[in-house]
C-alpha cells in the first residue's frame, strides 16, 4: 500500500456527526426550570398524626400526599420522570407524552405536560373513575380508553412510536428517576418531619405498590441512612406482586387486575424491587374500604382505597406492637383525596355490585379501637 493510500484509508475511518441542537436546549433548560420552580412552590406535604389510646404507646402518622398541586402522591413520581427524561433528551417540543395509567400518574403528568406546553395523552383502562378522567382532561390532556387494562403497555408504546412522542413508561423508569439519597424526596421528608416526636424513628413504614417505585425510595433510603425501620408493602386482591414476593418468583401473573386504582398490578413491574422490601401484607378489599370508613370518622376527611390497603397494613403492625408490650411509631401514607372515587368505595351500591362487604372488617377495626388488638 503507498503512503497515499494508506493515507487516505486512515482519513476515511474519521466521522463527525454532529447534532447539538441549541434551540432545543434552551427549550429543555427552561422546561427544567419551570419545573423546578413548581417543586419551589409547592410546600412539603404534612405528616398527620392519628388519634390513638396513649396507652398503647404506639403513635400512627400519615403523609398526607393528597395536599399536591395534582392531589396525590403520583405528583413526586410525575415530577420526577419528566425530569428524568428532559435531562436524557426524550420529551420534544410539540410531540406528545403519552402514559399507561389508571388514573392518579396521569393526572399529574397531564398537568407537568400542561406546565411545560407539550401535548398529553393516558392510555388508561376504560372503568378507570370519571373523576380522574374529568382531572385530566382539565389538565389539558386525553385519554385513551381500552377494555383489558393489561393492553395499556402496548397501546401506550404503539401510540408513541405513531406520533413520535415519548412513552413515559412509569413502571419502568419510576425507581430509576427518583434520588433515593435525598433531593427532597418522601422518605427524607417523612423522616425529617419525625425527628421531633416522641419516637422519631418509626419501627415501620407501611405504604402500598402500583409501580412499586415508592417503596423503592423508601427502602433504598433507609437503608443508605442506616436506619433499622422496616418497610412493609400492602397489596391488594387480584395483584402480582405479593404472590411473586412470596414464591421469589418475578414471572407470577394475574389473570384480573385490582379493584383499587393506582395500586396492585397483573405483572410484577420493572420498578419493583423486592429485594429491598421487609414484609409484604395480602389486604382483603373489604379491609381497604373499611378502613377508609373509619380514616373518615377519626380524621373527619375521605381518602382513596390505596390509603385504606396501606392503613390496615398499619393498623395490624400496631396491634402486633400492642399485644408485645413494644412502644414506637408507624408511618402509612395517604395517597390520594377520596373525592376522586365518590361513585366507587363510597358508594354503598358499588361496593355492593363488586361483592365487597366491608362490615365484618369494620366489626373487627372497632375492636381494635377499643382493645387495641386486630383480631
């Protein structure tokens, strides 16, 4: 080979392709700013502290998620992602966000998309309630309805790769785009807001799964604290992800989705790390119902039913505290405001229809406000 050949063949293995886009930056710095501001503005949700027997010596508070701009605990998640996915690059100007969602990320993500001026749509189960719809249309965004909510993955992701928008795709990427370490997130400012009470670290947290990236959170920042609380997930009837738990098996399946919106999955989601987790509790709906009942007399205010599955997860560890003479605290969350389901777990004749009889679990949770034992 002459010198000029092989000059020539090393001159071609050189490229340059070249895409900065400074337009687009500047749009997607200022999308992130405004996002940011948001989170400025929006003060830290409360810890509410639960009426008990002193005696007992057990203290119950609840995050009060519901006090968000978009009313729920989904408004973290929403925050997070779509600052997660400006910062890789994969929201764009006028192309749409589409999500797979029953509601409450939805809701939240149709008003970040509003924030930031870029279209949204929610593929969504066609019973997901009126409510949430009406929210997220308010919001600017649409919905997208299907009959079998396990086809909201691959309509979501069919959608996108249509109109050239991007899938959010919460259930895979909600553990990923939330800092754990800190940043403000759920378990830093629960355990800041305990710091001062009487037991300032709780023996448990219970809260509940649908894309299983709070629990993550949680989990993950307890233990890069080095904390000893234990971090117990309540899951709720026709759900994957407590079987899977218990057999170690990610590959169980459900053939029917969950009644209670926003939590319970018919797969085992990416964003759920069971490793992480310390117990997993199996919650009749009817337990779930009942004990948004009784949220409602003791703190005068109605929540959604993946509060209620998380709060009779509470209520049996308390009981387990009480009966063994050990003093502490216990920490659930409420997700979202039950005014989002007034025709469903507050409606006698939908509750009747779905077969779900709260009575006996609210004969059991009187007892237990009595006695202080959850038989």
């Amino acid at each position: 080979m002459s010198a000029d050949t092989a000059m020539t063949a090393a001159a071609g293995l050189e490229e340059d392709i070249d895409r900065y886009d400074l337009e687009y930056r500047r749009w997607s710095a200022d999308a992130v700013r405004k996002i940011e501001a948001e989170a400025n503005r929006s003060s830290d949700t409360h810890l509410i502290s639960v009426p008990l027997p002193d005696t007992w010596g057990v203290d119950l508070y609840l995050k009060d998620e519901s006090t968000h701009p978009t009313g729920s605990l989904k408004h973290r998640l929403a925050r997070s992602l779509f600052l997660y996915a400006l910062c890789n690059g994969w929201i764009t100007p006028g192309r749409p966000v589409i999500e797979a969602s029953s509601g409450s990320t939805a809701i939240s993500e149709a008003y970040f998309s509003g924030l930031i001026g870029v279209p949204f749509i929610a593929v969504m189960a066609r019973s997901t309630s009126l409510q949430k719809v009406k929210l997220i249309e308010s919001y600017g965004g649409r919905c997208h309805f299907v009959e079998n909510p396990s086809e909201v993955y691959d309509v979501a992701t069919a959608m996108a790769q249509e109109t050239g928008g991007h899938y959010m795709d919460q259930f895979t990427y909600a553990e990923r785009a939330t800092d754990w370490r800190g940043t403000n997130n759920i378990a830093e400012s629960i355990f800041k807001q305990m710091s001062r009470e009487r037991y300032p670290e709780p023996a448990w947290i219970a809260a509940t799964a649908g894309t299983g990236g709070t629990s993550a959170t949680i989990a993950r920042y307890i233990r890069h604290t080095g904390r000893a609380t234990g971090i117990c997930i309540a899951d709720p009837e026709n759900s994957a992800f407590f079987p899977a738990w218990k057999e170690r098996d990610p590959s169980i399946t459900t053939a029917i989705g969950s009644r209670i919106e926003g939590i319970g999955r018919q797969r085992v989601e990416a964003s759920f790390i069971g490793s992480a987790i310390d117990r997993m509790m199996r919650v009749p709906d009817a337990a779930a119902m009942a004990s948004i009942h009784l949220l409602t007399e003791l703190l005068d205010r109605r929540t959604g039913a993946s509060t209620g599955t998380g709060l009779w997860a509470a209520f049996r560890i308390i009981s387990e505290m009480v009966s063994a003479g050990r003093r502490g605290s216990v920490v659930s969350l409420i997700c979202d405001s039950g005014d989002r389901y007034l025709e469903k777990y507050y409606s006698t004749e939908w509750l009747e229809a779905n077969g779900i009889d709260v009575e006996p679990y609210g004969r059991r949770l009187q007892t237990f406000m009595r006695t202080g034992t959850l038989s």
